[in-house]
C-alpha cells in the first residue's frame, strides 16, 4: 500500500487475539493482547461505526463531519459468541467478529449473504517525524463489485479501478483525473448483487482511498494521522445509502430562497458600477431571464474583505437597492487572507483578539493572496467564527447584498510548495489543538459554516445564500457549491456533467460548474450545449475568468442567444419541479440529481454509465457532449418515456440514438409524472403565480407526485406554512383517474390548475371534476382543460 513519501515509518501492525469484551448500551469494546481497542457503535439498524486505537485509548469524540441532529436508535440489539467469534445482529445487520485477530465480517440479517469482509482489516504504522499512526484498512472486494462517489473528482463515475487521495486543494485549469481537487468528501457507495453499503470514513487527515487498483479484490483506505473511525451504512438500495448519510452528516438546514435556484451571472469582475448596470440592463432588453449578479474581488479596496472601491462603487447600497428593483440580487466575494494593514479594521480587530492562524512556534502564518501578505483567520475557532459571523453586518444588513459566495478558502495560498498552508501551522480546532495536517480539509468548511452564520443572522428574515470552494463532509448543511476554475473545452463539459453527478451521490446536490469554463473561452456551439446542461444542474451559474473574452449569454450571435434564452426559460419553468426537488433533499437526503446507477441499481447496464441522469424523480437528461453533434447515443432506462419534444413514447432498456440539433437536448419524461410549471419570468417574483400548469404524462397503471410550495423566502415554512400536493395518477386503457391530497396551511397565489395531458391512448367523451361533470367541447386538440386547484378527484373516460 503506498504511503505519503515524507513519512517515516516501520513495518506495518496489527491486532491480536481479544482478550477483553465489554458492552455499554450500544456501544461494545474489544480490546486485543497487543493492547489495540475496537469500539464498535451500533448508531442504528443499518449503520455501525467502528473505531480503532492502538493506545487502549481514545481521541475525544469531535467530528466536524457529524451532525448533532443524526438519528440514532434501533429496533434490535442482541450480541452472542461462540469459539471463534462474537456476533452483533440488529434488524438489519448480522457482524461477526472474529477472536483471534478481531476481523471483521458484516451480512444481511434478512438472507444472511455476505455484504462486506474485512482482508486484512485494521493495520497502522508508526509516523516517528509526527508522531501518532498512519491508520489503514482494507477490505475484500465482491466479484462485480463497483464504487461510487467521493465528491469532485473529475473521472467517470464508477471509480472501480482507481486511487484518489483527499486534499483540499486549489487546482486552476484541472484535466480530467486531476487529484486531488477542491473538495475532500471521503464517503463511498459499493454495488455487488444488487446490494448497496456505503463507507464514511470520518478522518481529517490527509486520506487516501484505493479501489481494487493495488489489489484487484481489495479495496482500502488510509490516513496520515488521527484514528481509524469509520461509518457503515447499509441500504441496500443507493438511495437509503446516501440518504442515512446525510442523515449522519447533515442536510441543508433550510430550504433555499427560491431565486437562488434561478439563473447566475458571474466573471472575474464587473465593475465599476456602470458596468454592472449596462450587464443588468442587456439582461431585461434581451429578455433572458436572471436572478442574481456576481461580485468579484474587485469590488474591494485594494482586495480587502468587506471593504468597497468608492472609486468602483461610490453608493454600493443605492446600487444594490436599484439592482433589486429591477429584480437582480447581488452577492458579493469574500476570501479568508486579510491583508497585513494596521490602517484596515479587520486586520486590527483581528490581530488584537489573537484570531489569525499561528506557526508552530508562534509566528502568525503569512501568505500572499490577492491582497499581498495576509493573515488568516483560525475558524475552526469558535470565537473566531462568532467574530467572522459579526463582520457581515454592514455588507448584508446595512448595503442589501443578498447572498456571499466563499473562494480561495482551501485555504489557497500563492506561491508557495502546495499553494497551501505548512504542516506546522497551528489551530483551535474547537478545544481539540491541532496542526494543520489534521484541520486543513476542514478549514473552508468552517469558514462557509460562519459565513452562513453571519449571513443567517443579517438576511432575517430572509434565508441566507452561500456558495463555498472547499468543503469537507457536511458542508452540505450551509452552503451551495460549485466544481471550481475549470476550462472551456468539451472534456470539461463532460467533467462538469459527472462531477455533479458525483457530488450529488456524496451527499452535496446543490451543487454546479463554472458553466462555458473558467479559463479560456468557449465557442459559441459549446456554450450552448454547457447551459443544456447547466440548467438541469441544481445550482446554475456562469462564471468565467474575464481573461479570454466575454461570456454572457449574448456575445456568440444571435442563433445562440436564442437556444440560451430558450433553455434559461425551460429552468424558469420547472422552477416548482426543483423546489419540489429541492425539498426532498433536504428533508429526506434523496440526491437532485441521480446517476442511472442510483437510478436504476437492478439494471447492470446503468453501472458504468456517465452521461444520461435523472433530474429531479421524473425527467431524464443526456447533454451533447461533442462537437458539430445532431444527435448522440444514450441509454434508456427501463421502462416507457416521453420525448420532451414531441410526446413520442420510448421503451427503455436499451440504447439508442437520438436527435439533437444544436437547439436540441435529449430530454425525456418519466411516464405518470406529472410535472408543475410555472409561467416564464425574467427573476422570481417578477410576477404573481395567477395559475400553476400540470403536464400530465398517462401511463396505464400507478403513478405518485408531489408538489411543495412555501412562501419561497422566510421561515415560515417551519411553522406548518407550506404547501405539499400528492397526486395519485391511476390510468386504464379507456379511464385517467387524477387524485390529489394537500397537506399544510401554505395558500398560494394561484387558484386554478392548468392540466395538460400528455399521450393519452383513447378519446375523450366525459370529464367529471368532484363528481361533476365539465364541458369538454372546451378542451383543445392537446387535452387541456382549467380546474379548481382545490380538486379531490378528476375522472377522465372515453366511455
């Protein structure tokens, strides 16, 4: 197994025999003659933690990565033994184990098959130039076993085959299997059999992951340093994976403002004012619709955080006012490097309360950024995150930005080994002092955690918006994010298309790329084909790096203008179909956006597929991902399917080519949706919601949707104000039968439904609505029809 090269260490070690066994509620303890304890936690049915030390004693249990609101509790608990092993069975898991080297073995307590194994299990080594262990595990790996997940990484989906290491790192103009990259989320889902478990392994170290590439039936992972302290999670489908994963490491503490999930404009920079107000100003002539405008560091004095260029920006809370009258929300950067200036606020109130990062033997750590030499806030001090949070008062509260957006927060520093921290640099780490090989994944993480704090507590009461570069796991439960400085080029599109596949199976769906790249500048051909894709991402942003040209929607002719302008509106329209998304995510963890694996486990054909997904529960989408296309090859999923388009009906299971011309996407529709739509607007709230269209899509038997609708900013929604519509859709070969339960006290602002009905197979000769029935010489050639939005029942036959 390789290790990190600076490292030195001695042979590898192992457990022996267990010579003690204790049980204290649901937390058992094994101790081995060489004096190595596991502590196994049962934290429910389906999930067991296991922690190593080599000591006989343990760190104190702190994770950034655990939620304190993850569920616990089980239906059954019972621990045996016999000669050669101990056994803990719940009602989901049966694990052995063994006695004689504490390997471990885990099977499904319904059919008792082998889920995971231990191959050598457990082992370390000895780190003399740090101290503490270099913890690893490894596993035996299931023949047709396949991986997924890890967050960013910019490779296909399956990873079967590959190593990665965790590293938050700042990789401008990455290629594809660069790692590591701006993210370290070290979770895993494994398929074998139809059968799913997932992988958490809580360690903040510098980490690496193996699968099945050392070893071709071995998978492992490791660490620099810190305990081997890992989660099981059992599904066995994906979905209860990833979902009791978020469960453990939090889901978005609430739901988004609605306008966050409309479309973002956003280079490195507009200004100065004029600039931005002529940018906003071809927005609304042009009609393509835009929610929110991005400021880049250039909006600072001389790039010093929560300052403003008067020059630049001479009234910057007229101008945020004048831009959200038209309908535009502004959202200002922030970087963590304050500059070195006994003259700037924030550098003094930082340096007199002792808030910056130190080195090892006492200096503050110094590094150039963008402001030249700076210090750097410890936040993983929770002072320092009370201070951070406090500082955004005169930029959200007093000004009106709407919305911060965190970069450079790996942390990046320039020019230096690694664009990073030294090792030695020192941190709070809430009571738990540490270096920075222990702290460095989670330094973002918990500068977006009191950047959202800051931004909570100044947007009441409306909901905070924050978008991070670096994340760990969890980060997921304060902030958006995005896939960082890629380039334009095809490739990246494709990297773009399975990284937010990716990050969406690890736990983060809103999430998105820079869209037409950052670096380099797209055709006009590939940013269309970018924004296809891009609006089907939760978060749906262009960013660009200013260097090679502009990139706005309207720069590549008007052809192109066109196809953009037309697939902005398709997202404005689908707006309560992502909200509704959106709000199962984050109430129950289930990812936005499904690879077909997650989709479609049963299917092995889906294993290894890259570029078809599923957005949302009902809509399948497959981005054209090569030049000069009219067209492409994707898989169907199993089952019947609507052409976006046209209507026309596919038969799943297969695949198969399908047209797309430059002003084309491979859209298809799950048959029984039924899919809300909004009227286009050019910004959320631009007009009152008079009437909420339905596309009804028949199928001959049973169907379930839902839609959720709140207030679309503000908490309420907390309090039982909201709105959730579950229509049951009931087909037979001469009936449709359209039923509909609400729940909530939300009350909309629209009394009708607009029900469009998609292929349905005979002809319509009665209608009742609530067992009355409606006139249907009214009903247009496309089975459309006007209804109370408060119906019970519809019943449509053709007898």
């Amino acid at each position: 197994m390789i290790l990190s090269t600076e490292l030195e260490y001695k042979g590898n070690l192992y457990p022996s025999k267990i010579i003690f066994y204790k049980k204290h509620v649901n937390i058992l303890y094994f101790k081995s003659e060489n004096n190595v304890v596991l502590q196994l936690t049962v934290e429910r049915d389906s999930v067991l933690r296991f922690r190593y030390s080599t000591t006989g004693l343990f760190e104190n249990d702190f994770s950034y990565g655990i939620t304190m609101y993850a569920s616990k509790g089980y239906n059954h608990l019972e621990i045996t033994e016999d000669d050669k092993k101990y056994i803990i069975t719940t009602s989901k898991l049966i694990c052995h184990i063994s006695k004689v080297d504490m390997r471990k073995s885990i099977f499904d307590a319904k059919d008792n098959s082998l889920i995971i194994e231990d191959e050598i299990g457990f082992h370390w080594e000895e780190s003399y130039k740090f101290g503490g262990d270099i913890v690893k595990m490894s596993l035996a790996s299931q023949q047709g076993e396949n991986f997924y997940g890890l967050g960013d990484k910019p490779v296909e989906n399956n990873l079967k085959g590959k190593r990665f290491q965790n590293w938050v790192t700042d990789s401008y103009a990455y290629v594809r299997g660069t790692d590591p990259i701006y993210k370290a989320i070290p979770f895993y889902t494994a398929l074998h059999k139809n059968k799913s478990y997932g992988i958490f392994f809580d360690n903040t170290f510098r980490s690496f992951f193996d699968f099945c590439k050392e070893k071709r039936n071995v998978t492992s992972f490791w660490a620099d340093g810190g305990e081997m302290n890992y989660y099981f999670i059992y599904g066995p489908e994906m979905t209860d994976v990833v979902s009791n994963y978020t469960d453990l490491t939090g889901r978005p503490q609430h739901m988004p403002p609605l306008w966050a999930l409309g479309y973002h404009q956003c280079k490195w920079s507009y200004y100065p004012e004029s600039k931005v107000k002529k940018l906003a100003a071809k927005f609304r002539e042009l009609q393509i619709p835009c929610d929110a405008l991005y400021l880049d560091i250039d909006y600072m004095e001389g790039f010093r955080c929560f300052t403003w260029n008067k020059e630049y920006f001479p009234d910057p809370k007229r101008m945020v006012k004048e831009l959200a009258d038209d309908g535009f929300k502004t959202i200002a950067i922030i970087d963590p490097g304050i500059k070195i200036d006994t003259e700037y606020s924030i550098f003094k109130e930082g340096l007199e309360n002792d808030y910056f990062c130190k080195r090892a033997d006492g200096p503050y750590m110094k590094g150039k950024v963008w402001p030249g030499e700076c210090y750097f806030p410890d936040y993983t001090n929770p002072k320092v995150r009370d201070w951070w949070s406090d500082l955004f008062k005169e930029l959200i509260e007093d000004i009106g930005v709407n919305g911060v957006w965190n970069d450079m927060n790996e942390p990046a520093v320039m020019d230096v080994p690694g664009k990073s921290f030294p090792d030695d640099v020192r941190h709070d780490y809430d009571g738990n002092q540490c270096s920075h090989r222990k702290a460095h994944n989670v330094y973002g993480m918990q500068m977006a955690r009191a950047t959202y704090h800051g931004l909570k507590k100044f947007s009441y009461p409306k909901r905070p918006f924050v978008i991070t570069r670096a994340a760990y796991s969890g980060t997921q439960r304060y902030s958006s994010t995005w896939t960082g400085d890629n380039v334009a080029t095809w490739d990246h599109l494709s990297i773009a298309n399975q990284q937010a596949q990716r990050m969406c199976m690890s736990g983060f769906s809103f999430v998105g790329s820079d869209i037409g790249g950052f670096a380099e500048q797209p055709t006009g051909e590939l940013f269309a084909r970018w924004i296809q894709l891009g609006v089907f991402h939760p978060f749906c942003r262009v960013h660009s790096s200013g260097d090679h040209g502009d990139q706005e929607p309207w720069v590549f002719g008007s052809t192109i203008t066109d196809i953009v302008r037309k697939f902005i509106e398709i997202r404005y329209q689908l707006l309560p179909y992502l909200y509704t998304t959106f709000w199962k995510y984050a109430n129950e963890g289930i990812p936005i956006l499904k690879s077909l694996v997650l989709f479609d486990q049963k299917d092995p054909h889906t294993h290894y597929r890259n570029d078809e997904f599923i957005f949302g529960e009902k809509i399948l989408v497959c981005p054209i991902i090569e030049a000069n296309s009219k067209g492409r090859r994707m898989y169907i999923p199993k089952g019947r399917w609507y052409n976006f388009w046209d209507n026309n009906i596919l038969i799943g299971g297969e695949e198969m080519w399908v047209d797309a011309d430059i002003d084309s996407m491979p859209i298809f529709v799950k048959e029984g949706a039924i899919i809300p739509k909004y009227p286009i607007q050019q910004y959320v709230g631009e007009k009152v919601i008079e009437q909420l269209e339905l596309d009804v899509y028949y199928k001959e038997g049973k169907e379930i949707s839902e839609v959720y609708e709140d207030a679309h900013d503000g908490y309420d929604y907390k309090k039982g104000r909201y709105s959730l519509r579950n229509f049951n859709q009931v087909g037979k070969k001469h009936s449709l039968t359209l039923q509909q339960f609400k729940s909530g006290k939300y009350i909309s602002s629209y009394d009708t439904f607009k029900i469009n009905i998609h292929g349905l197979p005979f002809k319509i000769t009665n209608i009742e609505v609530d067992n009355e029935k409606i006139d249907i010489s009214k009903i247009n050639g496309n089975v459309t029809f006007i209804v109370t939005k408060e119906f019970r029942e519809i019943y449509i036959t053709s007898k």
